[in-house]
C-alpha cells in the first residue's frame, strides 16, 4: 500500500464528496476526467443540488472544517436551496433556456 501526499488525498475527499461518489470512484475520475453533462431544468439543478447536499452534510463540513473554512455555509446553502425550492413560482410561462438561462456558460 503507497502513502498519498496530503494534497492528492484532499483532492480525493473534495471530489468523492462534491460528486457523492466513492473515493475509489474520485480517484478513477480525477486519473480519467471525462465530460459531465446535467440536462436538467434549472428547478430541476436546484432540486438535484439540495439532495446531494443534504445527503452529504457530513462529508462535506469534515471537507470545510480540514480546509479551515465556514462549515456553517453548508447549512446555510442548504436552507437557501430549500427556500428557493418552497418559494419557486408554479409554471410561470418564463422560459429560461429561450432567455440564455438554461445554457452553461
């Protein structure tokens, strides 16, 4: 078994838990970066987001609290999406992608 530098096993961590994937998984991806495409609706992003974070709150405040950053954003994102998500307007009729909104920058 091989010893990783610090940085690389951070690296492994972040994307195993931005990704909610293993960290087997992390390091094959980060050996292999291949394209990620969401071809989801923005309600639809911000609902997939909010279930990802939930899901990895641990993971990811262990991630800020080793890098010495606010762990209490997390929490705070998490309430902000779940806002969003309760206030999102039924169909508005506004569409998004015909306004530049829908595509990646």
């Amino acid at each position: 078994m091989i010893r990783l530098p610090a940085d690389v096993v951070r690296a492994l961590r972040r994307r195993a838990a931005t990704a909610d994937i293993t960290l087997a998984e992390a390091a094959r991806q980060l050996m292999q970066p291949t394209d990620v495409e969401h071809p989801l609706g923005l309600l639809e992003h911000v609902a997939w987001l909010h279930t990802r974070l939930v899901r990895r709150r641990d993971d990811l405040m262990s991630v800020f609290e080793e890098g010495d950053a606010d762990s209490k954003a997390i929490g705070a994102t998490i309430d902000t999406l779940a806002t969003l998500l309760n206030e999102w307007p039924e169909d508005s009729g506004y569409d998004f992608a015909a306004h530049g909104m829908g595509q990646p920058q």
